[in-house]
C-alpha cells in the first residue's frame, strides 16, 4: 500500500471512529427522546465498534514500530474493559414491559402504562410515558415513575384534554397531579413520582 492510500485509510478510519463515538454517546442519553434513535441497538455497541476502529487508525497510521503495537493493544483492550463492563450492566437492566395504550382525544399522542421489576430487588416499578404518533420523528417522555416499595402507584392516570394528562393518587382527596405537554414534542412541564 502507497503512502497515499494508507493516509487515505488512516483519515478514513478517525473520522469513522469519531462517528461511531459520537452515534453511541448521542443513543446513549438521547437528548431528543427519539423513539426511533432508542430503536437503535446499545449505545455502548456503536462506542466499542468506535474505539476498534481507533486501533485500526494506529495500526496502518503510525510508522514507529513498537509504538504502533503498544496503541493499538491499548486502545483494543479498553475497548474490551469497556464493552464487557457495559455489556454485563446492560444485562441487569429488566426492560419494561406495557401493559396498555390510550391515545389523547386527538390522536396525536398516547398515554404508555409500564412496568417492570426494580433492580436486584422484588418489587414492581410503575412507569407512565407520553409518546407522540409521528412516524420515525416520534418522540416519548417520562411523566411518571414509581417503586411499589416506597409508595402506591396514582389510582387513575387519564387525559383531562388534548395536551394534558392527570394522575390522582389513593382515595378521592388524597391529591392529584395535571401534566401539560407541549403540543409539539409532547414535553411534560412535570413528573411525578419517586424512589425509580
């Protein structure tokens, strides 16, 4: 391979690299709340496949001998520290399941009713979610969330309008909570709930 190519493949495989990093850090947190980035495999997948691609980069783009061996083995067994560590945190979390969907009084969003058991414990998490109906630009947000260990879950969650939702906790009188979304992005302006 000429000097040329192998720069060519160097620059080809940091900018690949630096891609990946950031697809998998952009999945991880998904400041959007993107059903469809969430749909995506693991963030931590994307950011491994970026760090290998970071040792290929020293491999082919750094001349020095022992040098190139030492980064690249490096980079190689960070990125095995680190997809291990993920993949085994990854194991723990118990993906919810639904139990029901309501749409809004004007179909453009849906009320989602989860649960699912809490982390290395036996009782059951509530989760309450908003997602608007957009295709591939939907989006989906947390109104509420609770651990049947701490406290009971709202004894009715319900659309009050077309933009907002009210939660009503134990008996009538014990309290309520309203929830006003953006019509937008569905946006709650609060949650409720604790101990998730």
């Amino acid at each position: 391979m000429d000097t040329r190519s192998r720069r060519g493949l160097v620059i080809g495989l940091v900018v690949g690299a630096g891609l990946l990093v950031a697809a998998g850090v952009y999945r991880q947190f998904n400041p959007g709340h993107h059903v469809a980035v969430d749909a995506l495999p693991a963030g931590w997948l994307f950011m491994v496949a970026g760090l290998m691609a970071g040792a290929a980069a020293c491999w082919f783009g750094v001349s020095r001998r022992p040098v190139r061996w030492f980064a690249t083995v490096a980079i190689l067994v960070v990125a095995a520290a680190f997809g291990v560590f993920a993949g085994m945190m990854n194991s723990l979390r118990d993906e919810p399941s639904e139990s029901r969907r309501v749409g809004s009084p004007d179909g453009r969003m849906a009320l989602v009713f989860l649960s699912r058991s809490a982390t290395f414990a036996p009782d059951i998490v509530y989760e309450y979610r908003v997602r608007t109906n957009a295709g591939l630009a939907s989006r989906e947000w947390a109104i509420g969330c609770v651990n049947s260990d701490i406290d009971a879950p709202p004894s009715r969650v319900e659309w009050s309008g077309a933009n907002t939702v009210l939660a009503e906790f134990g008996p009538p009188g014990r309290g309520s909570v309203r929830i006003t979304l953006d019509p937008g992005t569905g946006r709650p302006d609060r949650t409720f709930g604790g101990g998730c």
